[in-house]
C-alpha cells in the first residue's frame, strides 16, 4: 500500500523505530468505540445520503442549521464505552459530506458557526478524558462539500488548493486539544498517495503528536490495517483492527433494527483478539446526540460481561488456533482461553442409548500443550479433565451454562498452547484403517 518512495523515508524511520511504544496501549486495549454523527443524522437514512441520492449541495447544507444537539451529548457516548469495557474512542470530525465538527478557521462549515454553535470536537475530547478513556480522531480525506473535492483529481491548481485545505484542517485538528492517541484516516478518493503528499501529511501528524498512531486510508501503510465490516487478520507482526457497526448503518439510520446481540459483540471481540486485532464497534447517535435505547441495552451487557470476563481479552495475545465451530479462542503467554459459545449437552433420544452416560463434556482436539490445571472465569470453579494425544476433555461440566452469552474455561498449560487440526490428523485410528 505504501508509495515505494516512501519506504525509507525519516517518517517511516520514525514510525517503525517508536512503534512498539507507542501501541503499546492500543494492543492492550483490544476494544474502541467508533461514533458516526453528522448532518447525516439529521434525516436518519444514512451516512451516504448525499450521495446516493443525490441531493443538491444548496439543500443538503440546509442540514447545517438543523443540526442542533443537546449539550454534551459526549458525555453520555463516553460513560457507555466505559460501561461497556472499552478502552477508547474514535469519532468522526468530519465525515465525506465535509462538516467539520470543530471551530475550524478554514471554512465556514462548521460547528461553531452552524447550527450547533459550539466545538463538538471540544466537548468530545473532554468527555472521553472525564472517563479515562483514549482519544481518536476519524477524519475523511474525501470531500463532497469542497468545490475542489472531486474535481483535484484533473485540475492541478484545484489539487494544490485542496491538499493544503486538507493538510490545514488535520493540523488544526492535531494542534487544537492536547494529546492524541489515534488519527483514523478513511477514503482517499479521488487521488493517490503521492497527490495528497501523504508522506508530507503524516510527517506533519508526528511533529504534532509524536505518540499518536494512524491507520492505513491514508494511501500509505500506517500503523495497523483497517478490515471494514469483516474480521480478517492481518499476516503475522502487523497490526489489525476490525470496524463494525452495531446495526446495518454506520450513522444514525431510523429505519434499520437490525441489531447485533451481545452474544454476537462477545464472540466477534473474542475472534480479533484471538488473531492479534482490535474490534472498533460503531454506534450512531441520534440527531440530538442522544443514544438509540437499543444501543445502551447491547453494550451495557456486552459490558457486564467484560466485567468477569476481561481477562481473557484484555492485553492477550495472538494465538494460533484451529477453526472450532462451538467456541474461540485466547491466550496470554500459556494461559489459553475457551470462549465457548454454544454450550454443549445431550437429548432424550441420546439418553436412551445404552450405556450412554448424560454427561456435559467439552473436547478440544489438536491441543498441542500440556494442560496443567482448569478452571470456569465466572466462579473460579475447578474444571475436572483429561488429556491424551488426540484431544482435551473437560468434563463434569454443569448441564446449563454457568455465564452469558459466552462462557469462559481458562487453562494453564506447560507451554504457549497452539491449536492444530490437521496436526493429528495423520495419527487417527480410523485413518489407520482406511476409513473414510
């Protein structure tokens, strides 16, 4: 993805010289929250209104003036994150439809002098600080609203003009609230890297904020890659963060209900922190500022969870594990994790099969590390089990789930336990026999 010039550069220099440092917390953290709000949620379709359907720049600025939340609204975004266990917060100051959420001196497009009347970067900032937690900055490199934002990409003299308005606004942002923990590049159409001289605009970024880190929408490598709507882990030493939203809509959308339940946050975070990643999940405010009911009800239990739970997720480690269609994995150094999602059991025709002994019994095949003890999170109650070289077995486990939506088994081992199907595969009896 990086420019072949740029490689060698001081910057990158920079950047892989301070790295571990500086993500030091970031892979720590393994949970943000991300905020999509703007003119947008104003009508309550969808971040990309404007452009989908068209709508005239005259009438979609109209939005501007409407757009008037409640004070503070952040403070409400900054105490669910904390309540739901996550460690930071990224929101949007200014989105592809070009509002900018801050008393910019670049444009008159703003916060401060539209309908708001106040820096609601401001209020952000210092509502994630109140709560302890880390802050982010999404801004969109494309424009819709700049009379040169499309146009750059054939006019040389609107490319230069929009580049420096561009460079402008990122340092205003990096320059005007203290320290920032993480600049979230997106979209950098219509042009390339070397065009929106993102090896000069990064260059920029670290004199202001020498800690922060950055992502990859810039054009260039950054710091970590973005899976956007998926989690797909990035190869091995680089790092990763899967953005999601809640629903089906990245801003505030009135009409989608198609919400993610805890079980499914819980499992999908589980899944990034077992590859070495981050899940980023997305809420959409209301117009006002205020949080869909629906929202508050997922994270609060997503964070209830969190609560018993953290340990298997906070500041693990990248694992390598089998696919397993009942649970994921963890690890920090030789303590491996069981997410088990599906708990295991038994039916009334398996109970009439003779000698069939009802009993609850989890079993991890391919576990190559020795395991020392067992033992559930939720209550700290020993596991009973028994290991041969085939597979693990847990076992006088309850016949309901001890914890929801997902219950953790955590298991000491002799060594950085690895997970390996096909490892075995060559030593099963029934291949042995030549059966199929």
């Amino acid at each position: 993805m990086a420019d072949a010039e740029s490689q060698d550069s001081p910057v990158q220099a920079h950047m892989t010289a301070t790295r571990t440092e500086r993500m030091k917390w970031w892979h720590e953290a393994k949970f943000g929250m991300f905020i999509h709000w703007g003119l947008y949620s104003v009508i309550g379709q969808h971040e990309w209104a404007k452009e989908v359907e068209g709508i005239p720049l005259e009438q979609y600025e109209q939005l501007a003036h409407a757009f008037k939340p409640k004070p503070n609204a952040a403070r409400d975004w900054a105490r669910l994150a904390k309540q739901a266990g996550q460690k930071y917060m990224v929101m949007t100051t200014k989105h592809h439809e070009g509002f900018c959420h801050w008393d910019s001196k670049l444009t008159d497009y703003n916060a401060m002098k539209q309908g708001p009347g106040r820096d609601l970067v401001r209020e952000f900032v210092d509502a994630a600080r109140a709560e302890g937690l880390r802050v982010g900055f999404y801004y969109s490199l494309m424009d819709w609203h700049h009379p040169d934002g499309a146009t750059c990409k054939t006019d040389p003299a609107a490319r230069k003009r929009f580049v420096e308005y561009t460079h402008g606004l990122i340092r205003e942002l990096l320059t005007n609230y203290g320290k920032i923990d993480v600049l979230w590049y997106d979209v950098d159409w219509p042009l390339t890297a070397a065009e929106w001289e993102s090896e000069r605009m990064n260059r920029m970024v670290f004199e202001l904020q020498p800690e922060i880190i950055v992502n990859n929408r810039n054009g260039l490598d950054g710091d970590f890659s973005t899976p956007e709507q998926n989690i797909e882990a990035s190869a091995e030493g680089r790092a990763w963060e899967s953005c999601m939203t809640l629903n089906d809509s990245w801003g505030f959308n009135r009409g989608d209900d198609a919400w993610k339940t805890p079980k499914k946050i819980v499992t999908n975070l589980s899944e990034c922190a077992g590859g070495g990643g981050n899940y980023l999940l997305n809420i959409g405010p209301k117009p006002d500022g205020s949080i869909p009911e629906e929202t508050v009800a997922v994270l609060a239990s997503v964070g209830k969870w969190l609560e018993t739970n953290g340990k298997a997720v906070y500041g693990t480690e990248r694992g390598l594990f089998g696919w397993n269609s009942n649970a994921n994995y963890t690890r920090r150094g030789k303590t491996l994790y069981i997410h088990q999602q599906y708990w295991p059991g038994h039916t009334p025709a398996a109970e009439a099969i003779p000698f069939f002994k009802p009993e609850v019994v989890i079993a991890i095949g391919g576990l190559q590390a020795k395991v020392k003890s067992a033992r559930l999170l939720k209550t700290g109650e020993a596991v009973s089990f028994a290991q041969d070289e085939f597979s693990l077995r847990l076992t006088g486990l309850p016949l309901h789930a001890p914890d929801q939506p997902v219950t953790v088994i955590e298991l000491e081992c002799d060594s950085v336990p690895v997970i390996d199907h096909d490892a075995i595969r060559s030593r099963w009896p029934r291949l042995k026999v030549g059966i199929s």
